[in-house]
C-alpha cells in the first residue's frame, strides 16, 4: 500500500512539473511493475510493448490520414470547401460562421483529425470573418467547437484507434458517427443563427452570390 502511494505521489509531481500525463502514467507503471518483477524483466517488457504497438498494421492508417490532410491543405482544397459553403450561405445574417462550420464537417470527413480540421479552418475561415467584421468571440468560437467534428464524422482517426484498441467494428462505428457529426454540422449553425439573431453586429451578412456562382463554387 505504501508503495502504491509513493508511485501515485511521484506521477501527480511529474504532472506538476509539465511533464505530459501520457509519460506520467507509463513512468509510474514502469516503477509500479519493477516493485513486483525487478527492474530487468519490467524494461524488457516495456520495450516489447513499444515495438508491438509501433509496429501494428492497423495503426498504418493514421498516419496516411494524416499525410492526406496535409495534402488537402497543401492543395488549397480547404479554400474550395469554405468558399463553397459560403456562397450558399454567407449572405444571411451569421452565414459566413454557418459556412465555417459546413466547411469544418466536410473537411472532418476528409482529414479525420480535429486538430488539422481546427488549424486549417482557422487560416481559411478567420480573415474571412475578420474582414466582414465578424466578432472574434463568435469566429474563434465556431471554429473551435466545429473542429471537433473531425473525429466524430466519419473517416475518423480517433474511432479506428478506439476501434482496434477495444477490438469493435470500425465500419460500425463509422456508420454510427454519421448522423451525430451531422446533427453537429447543424447544431452549430444554429448556434451561431442564434447569436448573431441576438447581437446582429457579432456577424453581419456578407454579399449574396447568384445561383450560376453557387454552383460553380
């Protein structure tokens, strides 16, 4: 018991100390796991468990989704997205922060990382929003909540690491991803139809672009 609560002290010290609360974690189990079966077998079995994980074929996905995100920013594809969603709503009242969310769900579907679905809508969406003198309270916001979308809608990189790790069907729970990443997609225009319908001056209406446009973009 005495030892459980040292080790317990030792990785809440790490975490004060900044250090990240993944490496916490394995640094007191490694410690925890050397009390029991000597310092020799525990990193032999912590090297067996890095090289297993590290070299799971499953895993190859996350980076190629990631290497695809990258690809999709480099292409300036994220601009043909945003300005797609916008032409349809940005004349309303909010539609520039409805269309930020629209594009943050498409791009969701196609990076699967809400970190690169936040960082890149950030670029496209924000001067956007500036120069129409959108508040940035409410751009920053949109942008923020629409970036989670990307590991919920699916394909997501988050649902195949949970998939493999509790051993469930990722095309299932792809399939289950959809209609709550749409309700999202929806739940956060009308959020922002909300605001603006409250304080009009957080996001006024940008020009109307005429249906030959639309369908162009």
């Amino acid at each position: 018991m005495l030892e459980l609560s040292l080790i317990i002290a030792l990785m809440l010290l790490a975490m004060f100390c900044g250090l990240p609360v993944a490496f916490c974690l394995g640094i007191a189990g490694v410690i925890g796991i050397a009390g029991y079966i000597g310092q020799g077998p525990s990193l032999h079995m912590v090297a067996n468990t890095v090289f297993e994980s590290g070299f799971v074929y499953e895993f190859s996905v996350v980076p190629l989704f990631i290497l695809f995100g990258n690809v999709i920013a480099k292409a300036e594809m994220s601009d043909s997205l945003f300005n797609a969603a916008r032409a349809f709503v940005g004349h309303v009242r909010g539609g520039i922060g409805m269309a930020t969310a629209l594009a943050c769900g498409m791009f969701g579907a196609i990076s699967g990382s809400s970190l690169a679905t936040a960082m890149t809508m950030s670029k496209v969406a924000m001067p956007s929003m500036r120069r129409f003198g959108y508040a940035d309270s409410l751009a920053t916001g949109v942008i923020a909540a629409g970036g989670t979308l990307g590991i919920l809608i699916p394909p997501s990189i988050v649902l195949i690491i949970y998939g493999l790790m509790a051993q469930q069907d990722i095309a299932d729970m792809f399939i289950a991803g959809i209609i709550p990443g749409l309700l999202g997609v929806l739940g956060y225009m009308i959020a922002v139809s909300i605001v603006t319908w409250l304080r009009p001056q957080d996001g006024p209406p940008a020009e109307r672009t005429n249906w030959r446009d639309r369908w162009h973009a």
